[in-house]
C-alpha cells in the first residue's frame, strides 16, 4: 500500500495537533495539581483543612481519580485532585451538600463526620442523637450537621427517639401544671430546635423551648432577602417546602405559621447555666429560674457567645455582632469584620443600600471558608467598586467617628458609623462538660462512637 506525502503529511500534522493538546491539557492538569498541593498544605498550616460539620471521606484505594466528586461539589474547591486522588483541599468551606458521593462512580465517598471519638469539637452521640448523659440529646449544628434541611430532619428524629418509651403529657400523672415544667425542654429555637419541639407537640407531650436570643437561630441572621433552602424539605406542622430557593423573609413567615398553630412556649432571652438530676427529672438552671423536664434537646448550635475583638472602644454601641435588617443602613459608613459567610453577605447586603461606603476586614490574605456564590458574588462588588476589601488588616481602635485599622506594617483610618463584627462564635463546649455531656479527643475509648441519622 502506497502512501503520498500528502496523506503522511496529514497524518503527521493531525498527530502533532493531538500530541500539543495533550501537552496544553496535561500542563494544565499538573498546574492545577501544583495549585490544589499548595492550598491544601496553606489550609493545614492555618488549621483551616478541618471540616467542622459532615464532610467527605474518601477512600483513596477505591478511589480511581476520575475527578467527578471534584466537579460535582457545589462549592467550588472543597475537593480537588493530589497524587491522581480526590482530596479535602478547603474544609472549611464544605457544608455538606453530598453531592460529591452522589456523583462517585464507585462509591469512594462518603459524607459523614468521620471518627466522632478523635473531634474534640463534637459531642459523643449514639445511633439515637443521645448523649452520654442519659436522656440528653442533641440535634443540628451542635452535633456536626450544617444545612437547615438537615438540622429540621435530625430535630425530629431526636425528639421522637427521645418520647419514644414516655406517655403523653396528658396521661402523665402528677406532674407539675406550672409553666416551669415540661415533658421535653429545647434548648435552642433554631431550625432543629422548632422541628424538635412541634414534632414534640404534634406527639401530644408538653414541651417547651428555651432560647438565649430570639426565635430563628441561624435563619435570623441572614441578611434580608437572601436566598436559603436548595432541597425540599419537611417543616413540622406545615409539610413540604418544595421550591429550590426561599427568601429570608418567606422562611421565618413558614416558622412563624409553624409556632403560632401549635402550643409551643418559647421562652426568649433565657441562658440555660447548667443541668442536674437526671432522665425523667431534669432541673435546669437558667438565667431566669429553674425548668424541669423529662427529657432535653439539646440545639442551640455552635456560635454560643459572639467572638469579640478585643479592641478598645469595642464596646461602643455602634458595634454589633449580627446583622438583621441591612435596610436599615444608608449613607453610612461601615465597617464590617470577618471571613466567613456572614461577615461577606452582611458586608454584601450593606453594599446594596444607598449611599454606604462598605469595607470588608479580613485578617488572612484570602477567603477559605465561604461559599463558592459568595464568593463570586463579592468578586463581582469589589470589580463594581461597590464593597471594599482589606485583606491582612485587624482594627487596632474603635472612635466615635473612625475606625484605626493595622493593614501588614501600616495603620490607616476610616470614617465609620457602624461596625460589624462576625469573626464566630465561642462554642458552647463548657456548658456541654458542665452538663455531663461527653466530647471526643484524645484518650476517650468509648462505644459511643456510631455516627448519626
């Protein structure tokens, strides 16, 4: 068979065609290999690789680096791609969605809390959500679970494993007719809190919630119109919410129907100090007086206390550590404090208001820890010149008129009117140990350890 130089010269040319696109793509695959080894080893180095809810475990021996958790992980770079194998490189942005175990195609990932005897920031729970302290159980945040549609899911199930051996409150003889006692007290009045709570009421028992702020939790704190709740989910006393999106405001509005068609008492403004006794007879201590109960929810989230500065003139009432309504705020100048989610929606939602000249404080040199629309969101702000971004800068003071901030090895000074703080939370761990309930960590050898629902 007789070949022209032409048809060599073809299949030469189509042969060197296919080897530079190879070369393009394989460039670019150990770029973004190079690229992905050196935000995960930053994460470590900053303790910022540990998911602090459910996240991806994944075997790497099974796993045969096809890259489609990679893809299919809503967050952007949560996971990426070391070695030929899918890995954790942003931890901290993961909230648990799964898509990335629904898209592997040989079951290499799972999405749970990974070893709950070794996390010393979560509480031991048995297959049931109770704790170590018998009749203590615990729902949503607090437990390692992040997403409303989660938290109102396990706020049932807990519940109902806890009432599962007890009588209603009706047929309960010789309890107490006060509003200080109940057959389930709530600590929290957050999604898993309320689910827990109905749930409780709908099953005919007394129940009732006590929360350290106002009712709504994590969904209080969105700023106005954001969009929540991407799956359908089952609201206790409602039924199914089956849009993919829900503003803010249409979220509360379906709670707020949820509590007032129930009996449920919410007791607002009460810090729970501690818990004694024990399952059948709880006395709980709070800032107010002193509940009993036969059985407690535990699900008031992670946050607990608001993080502070500790900056002079912090305590200034133009200082706020949450933002509930951001139309509230025009022709202001604000500061706002934080690299997380609600520091970037708050500084976000005060950029769209009128006449504010907004400026995001952030300590580190990039954000890990929010959301992939967020970010891109604030990406397109700061190109608007609607939002400022101070990477590397902490306040130094707090005045009246001005805020003095330390960015790398100069200070500068802005106009300012109010501030925002949103650096976190200070976990409620001690009240957890104060209650007897257990957490993990090095040296505990228990049973416990047999993940949630």
């Amino acid at each position: 068979m007789r070949f022209s130089w032409e048809v060599i010269l073809l299949w030469g040319g189509s042969l060197l065609i296919v080897m530079g696109i190879f070369t393009v793509y394989l460039r670019q695959f150990k770029r973004r290999e190079k690229d992905n080894l050196f935000t995960k080893r930053e994460a470590v180095e900053l303790g910022l690789d540990r998911p602090p809810v459910q996240h991806p475990n994944i075997d790497s021996y099974a796993c045969i680096g096809c890259g489609s958790c990679v893809a299919a992980c809503p967050e952007g770079d949560v996971l990426g791609m070391v070695s030929g194998k899918a890995t954790i490189i942003n931890g901290l942005r993961c909230v648990g969605h799964g898509e990335c175990a629904k898209a592997c195609p040989v079951g290499a990932v799972k999405v749970g809390l990974g070893d709950r005897s070794k996390r010393e920031d979560l509480p031991l729970l048995d297959e049931r959500l109770e704790t170590t302290r018998e009749g203590v159980f615990i729902a949503g945040e607090l437990g390692g679970l992040g997403l409303i549609r989660h938290a109102v899911s396990q706020g049932r199930t807990a519940v109902l494993n806890a009432i599962e051996d007890l009588e209603p409150a009706n047929k309960h003889i010789g309890t107490s007719q006060t509003t200080e006692h109940a057959d389930v007290i709530v600590v929290g009045a957050g999604p898993a809190g309320l689910s827990a709570a109905i749930t409780a009421w709908q099953q005919g028992f007394r129940v009732m919630v006590l929360e350290q702020g106002v009712w709504g939790g994590a969904m209080l704190h969105y700023p106005r119109k954001s969009l929540v709740l991407t799956q359908p989910v089952e609201i206790p006393n409602v039924g199914w919410l089956k849009k993919p999106h829900y503003a803010k405001e249409e979220l509360l509005a379906i709670w707020e129907k949820a509590i007032s068609d129930s009996d449920v008492c919410i007791e607002e403004g009460v810090h729970v100090a501690g818990i004694e006794g024990q399952r059948d007879a709880f006395l709980i201590h709070t800032s107010q007086k002193t509940y009993t109960a036969r059985r407690i929810i535990l699900a008031m989230g992670r946050s607990g206390i608001p993080r502070k500065l500790g900056a002079p003139g912090e305590e200034m009432t133009k200082v706020a550590y949450q933002l509930v309504d951001a139309v509230n705020f025009t022709n202001d100048h604000i500061l706002v404090v934080g690299g997380g989610d609600s520091a970037v929606e708050a500084a976000l939602a005060l950029a769209r208001q009128p006449g504010n000249t907004v400026t995001l404080s952030y300590r580190r040199g990039r954000f890990f820890r929010i959301r992939k629309i967020n970010l891109e969101r604030l990406d397109a702000a700061v190109d608007a010149g609607s939002l400022k971004v101070l990477y590397h800068s902490n306040v130094s003071e707090i005045r009246k008129d001005d805020v003095v901030l330390q960015v790398q090895d100069q200070k500068i000074l802005l106009p300012n009117a109010f501030v925002f703080v949103m650096i976190g939370g200070i976990p409620p761990f001690g009240l957890l140990k104060k209650c007897g309930v257990q957490l993990g960590g090095p040296g505990v050898t228990t049973d416990w350890n047999k993940g949630i629902a």
